[in-house]
C-alpha cells in the first residue's frame, strides 16, 4: 500500500488539488511521471492531453484541465489505474475532473442534439445523460 500522504500534506494542497482529493480522496501528487498510464490508455491518441499530463496538471493546481477534451474521452476502463507503480486512482481523478465541470453547469454534450436518439439503448442514454451533462 502507499503512503496516502499527512493532515500537513492536505493542508499544504493547492486549492484546485486539494478540490480534486476532497471529491475523490486520490493524491496526484503521489504522481512519478513514469507515464505508464499514457502508455496503456486505449484512447490516449485521441486525448489532446494524456493521462499523465491530466495528473501533472492536477498537481500543479492547472484548473484549465477541465476543459480539456481528454476527460470526455476517457472510458473508465481502469487500465491506468491497475498498472499505477503508486496506486494512484486516475480513473477517480478524471471522474472528479468531469464532475468539476459539469458542476460549472457546462453539459459536455446535448442530447437533444443526438440524432435518431430513440433508435438508442435506453441504458445508453441514462448513461451518456450521467456522464456527459450536469
Ligand atoms: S502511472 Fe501513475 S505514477 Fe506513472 S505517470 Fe501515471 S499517475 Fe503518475
Ligand atoms: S480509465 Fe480513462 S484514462 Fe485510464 S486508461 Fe482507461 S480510458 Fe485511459
């Protein structure tokens, strides 16, 4: 198990690394930058920052982070996370990432938008609904 980090530590956090731990209680400044996670995310091409950026941005306290267009794309698959040598949820992180947008009331797509939206899975449109509005 790795160390989680003090109550110093907490309170020494940057406030947009510190919101992000309180969301998700996951330490981006546990982060090597070994880029492991990059290297084994299935969507990384397409993100226009990768996983290990998303962190470094996390621990720098860089709020733009959450306008990227790489915290829509990620899956949730866990890839990232099972192979972290530090046991960093990164999944967790970009999920709180998401939820600090989304928050700011910015839905990341319209779904009245969607074309031939009844033709869709319902349980697709609760999720999309879940994951990508506010
Ligand atoms: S795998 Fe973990 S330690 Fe390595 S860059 Fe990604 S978050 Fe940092
Ligand atoms: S959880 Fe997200 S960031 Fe991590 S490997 Fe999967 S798609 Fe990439």
């Amino acid at each position: 198990m790795v160390w989680r980090g003090t109550l110093i530590g907490d309170i020494m956090k940057k406030d947009f690394t510190k919101k992000v731990y309180d969301i998700c209680r996951e330490d981006a400044e546990l982060c090597i930058a070994c880029g492991r996670c990059s290297a084994v995310c299935p969507f990384s091409d397409l993100m226009d920052v990768k996983p290990h950026q998303i962190i470094h941005m996390v621990r720098i306290g860089d709020e733009s982070v959450v306008d990227t267009n790489a915290i829509w794309y990620c899956v949730s698959c866990l890839a990232c996370t099972q192979r972290c040598p530090r046991e960093i949820n990164i999944t967790a992180i970009i999920e709180a990432l998401r939820l600090i947008n989304l928050r700011k009331r910015k839905d990341a797509i319209e779904l009245r938008g969607v074309r031939e939206l009844e033709a869709l899975p319902t349980i697709a449109l609760v999720g999309a609904g879940r994951k990508y509005t506010g």
